[in-house]
C-alpha cells in the first residue's frame, strides 16, 4: 500500500550503524495512505504525486515497447506539461546479480542536476526525501507517479528482494547522475520492509 510517512529530522549524535539508528527511530510526525493527502502534503514541499490509472491489458513482466504503449496518453501529458523529452523502462529484481550493490548505492543521500521522475508499473520502492528538518518516507507501488524537483536531497530503497519495474522521465537524454552528499542521515530511518 502507499503510505507517507513524515518524521521531524533527529538530532545528531545518534549512532551511525543501521540496528541502533532503527531502533531509535522516533515516531512519525503525520502518516497516512490516503492518495489525496499524500498528494496535498508532497506539493506543499514541492514535490508532484499522482495515482494513475493501471493498465488491465498490460501483463505482468511486459517489455519496455508493451508498457511505454499502454502508458502512451499519460506519458505524453507529463511530456507536454513538463518538458522530459526522454522516458525509458527500467525494471529491477528477478535473476539480476547485481541488484545488492545497486541498493547500497542508492540508499546513501544524493541529489541529481535533473528532476527523479518516475511511474512504477509493477512492484514498489520507498523513496525518502530530506527537505527543509523533515524526512518524509513514500513508500511507491504500482500506479504511483513521483516528480522529485533536481537538487532534492533523497535515497532510494529498492528492498532486500528488489522486484519492480518504473518507467523514467528525463529533460536530457544522457539521464542523471547521483551527486553524493556523504550525510549518514539514511542510516538512521527504517528501510523497505
């Protein structure tokens, strides 16, 4: 389920190693699954939510061409309105031996030169935003469609068992890279479960 979790950021000092980061985790502040809310609270920190329809003739494990087909008019409405010239299909999990390192990876706080945008078609992945002393954790599941402005502080957990597949927007052809931030705030709120 989608679900929006905001904690006020803590305080430092708290010790660096994930099992006693998780266990100090202190309560959300506000929590909630309801798509309208999460939408409401998101813009008010400048990041774009929307639930999109699902696709009913689209199977699951269906190819890049299959899925950006089924998703044509809402891929073009974020186009039109947006500008990301370049969308693509990346899916994460199954037979992928590299799917470990890519999660350490991705769960250390970076920010990009170009806006995260992405629509997950299948699976799920909890995106943990760092703005302005908050930490707001959106757990994302198929139908969720995410718009994180660039220079965003963020990390990304994929789980223990990655499995989902997303469909990418992007301004520039060349995609974006991760600008580290060597913060050891991710360490210290809880992962995907």
């Amino acid at each position: 389920m989608t679900q929006l979790r905001i904690y006020a950021t803590q305080a430092a000092g708290i010790a660096a190693d994930r099992a006693s980061a998780v266990a100090s985790t202190p309560k959300p502040l506000f929590s909630t699954s309801n798509p309208a809310l999460i939408s409401a609270e998101l813009k008010t920190r400048g990041i774009k939510f929307q639930r999109w329809p699902s696709q009913p003739g689209l199977e699951q494990g269906a190819n890049q061409e299959q899925i950006l087909l089924a998703y044509q008019s809402l891929i073009r409405s974020v186009q039109d309105s947006d500008g990301y010239g370049t969308v693509d299909v990346m899916r994460v999990g199954g037979d992928q031996p590299s799917s470990e390192p890519l999660r350490q990876t991705f769960l250390r706080e970076h920010q990009h030169a170009e806006d995260e945008v992405r629509f997950f078609v299948e699976g799920r992945g909890l995106f943990s935003l760092h703005i302005n002393g908050e930490v707001l954790q959106l757990i994302c599941e198929a139908n969720d469609w995410i718009a994180i402005p660039a220079e965003t502080r963020h990390w990304f957990d994929m789980g223990e068992n990655p499995s989902y597949c997303v469909i990418r927007f992007f301004k520039k052809s060349g995609g974006w890279a991760a600008s580290f931030t060597d913060d050891p705030i991710a360490s210290h709120y809880p992962g995907l479960a």
